[in-house]
C-alpha cells in the first residue's frame, strides 16, 4: 500500500488520502483502522481525467 497524498478538507471537517493498495480487505483495513474512531471512513475507487477520457 502506498498512500500518494493526504488532504484536509477545509471547512467540511474531513479529510482525505488518495493511495494504491491491493484490492483486499487487509490492505484497506490498514488505512482506515488507526482513524476508525473519528467517523466512517468511505472508499471509492479514483482515476485520472486522462485515464477517464481514454476509457470513452
């Protein structure tokens, strides 16, 4: 797992970190625990605008 960048969302109370990790439970688990008692921690899956336009 590799975590490329962490964000805090200024003025909504969150943060946010976009990272690589294998897709598995495990892996997941590994970022998201250690803030697990702050709230919920959503995941979705991200990808360039240059990757999304060569997927049109």
């Amino acid at each position: 797992m590799k975590v490329l960048h962490r964000y805090l969302l200024i003025g909504r109370h969150m943060s946010a970190a976009i990272f690589e990790a294998p897709p598995n439970e495990e892996s997941l688990l590994k970022i998201t625990l250690p803030f697990s008692s702050f709230g919920v921690a959503h995941i979705v899956p991200a990808m360039t605008i240059e990757d999304a336009i060569k997927q049109m």
